[in-house]
C-alpha cells in the first residue's frame, strides 16, 4: 500500500510538470511579448498586408538598445538571433493564424532608447507581393513582404536581393540618391535615413536565414520633414 501511494504521488508530479511544460510553451503573441519586455503602446493603426488585411503597432522603449532588445525578442519568441551590427533589425514571426514583423529601430540621438513597429496580419500569412508599392521608392530587388497604411501615407516593404549586405545598402543609398533623396543619419553599416521634402525613409539590410540572400527593408512615411512637421 505504502509502495502504491508513493507511486501515485509519483505519477501526480509528473502530470504537474507536463502541464506545466505545456502552459511554458505555449505561443506567444509577439504584441504581448513586446509589452512584456517594457514596451508601451504608443500607436495603432490598420494596414494592407500583401494585400489583404492587418495592424500596425509602436512601442516606445527606454534604457533599451535596439541590438539588446532584438536579441531579447528573438529569445522570447523562440527566433534565430539577429544580427549585432548596430542599427535596425527585423523579425518575422509566422504561424498558422498570422503573419508578424517586428521592426526594432534605433533612436536617432544614440541614446539607449529604441522603438517597434509590430506589423502583423490579422489571418492566415497572405501570399507574396507581386509588386512593389506605389508610395516607396523600387530597388532592384524581390519584394516578398509589403504593408501599406493608406490612413498615414506610410509603407513598408522587404526584399531580397543577391548583392551582399553591404553592397546591397550602397546600391540602395546610390538609387534614392539619384531619385531626390538626401541621407540624414546613418546608424551603423546596415541602416541610413533618407529625406526629400516632408518624406522619411529608413533603409536596413541583414543577411538572409541561411538563403545566401540579403533581406533589404525600407520603411517610408509623408508628413515629417527635417522641419519636424
């Protein structure tokens, strides 16, 4: 009897530790992750994913880096680390149920400050862009990723390229340069702002997962030129 209540007692723990190593995996949401590591949730907005549905957040991030917080992010949500050149980095979190990139952008002023902007469609990952968005500025380049927000005059798009990351962000800078733009900073090797009038620019480039491929990301919005309008 004794050796049959020690047993049970057995078999109880370790139902508990499989229910707990149940609730420890289960997915989580990368908005809540986000709010989890200290973000706050500082704008919302629907957008065009690919075409089809989706949201935009922004989370403001203090006493942050955007290398320290990527590597975090990546971490929670079980993603191969990002790159630790300085700079911009990006995340792409996919299931069965959404989509998500997660931007993680430096602050221009270099201080420990950062912020995210959560793009995530709100159904299964629609299929890829066949084109490039009329509002951002085309590359040579594949676009495999697009969001547009028609209420902010805001667009983002990812694609891929066979020129290395370096060499990718030169002929990237060389070709908004040729079309008006003007370079406002540069955060590291892998990330430049670009204006022209009252337009902003962000172009970032990271070494494709394992492909041989470099990711080249720009992320544009109207309505915030140099004069802080």
């Amino acid at each position: 009897m004794r050796r049959i209540c020690h047993l049970l007692l057995l078999c109880g723990w370790a139902a508990l530790a499989a229910r707990a190593e149940f609730f420890w995996r289960m997915p989580r949401r990368p908005d809540t992750v986000l709010e989890q590591l200290g973000g706050v949730r500082v704008y919302e907005t629907p957008v065009e994913i690919n075409g089809a549905a989706g949201t935009l957040t922004a989370h403001a991030f203090t006493a942050q880096t955007a290398n320290g917080l990527a590597t975090q992010i990546a971490r929670r949500l079980e993603l191969p680390s990002p790159s630790q050149t300085p700079g911009a980095a990006i995340l792409t979190h996919a299931d069965k149920t959404r989509l998500t990139k997660i931007l993680v952008l430096p602050s221009p002023s270099g201080h420990d400050q950062c912020m995210t902007l959560c793009i995530a469609s709100k159904g299964p990952p629609p299929p890829a862009p066949a084109a490039w968005p009329a509002s951002i500025p085309a590359l040579d380049a594949e676009p495999t990723f697009t969001a547009v927000c028609a209420k902010t005059h805001s667009g983002f798009v990812t694609a891929e390229t066979a020129l290395a990351p370096e060499a990718a962000l030169t002929d990237a800078a060389a070709r908004l340069t040729r079309s008006g733009w003007r370079e406002a900073f540069s955060a590291g090797a892998a990330c430049k702002l670009f204006t022209s009038n009252q337009k902003q620019c962000i172009v970032f480039v990271s070494s494709g997962d394992g492909t041989g491929r470099t990711s080249v990301s720009l992320l544009c919005r109207e309505g915030a030129g140099t004069d802080g309008r």
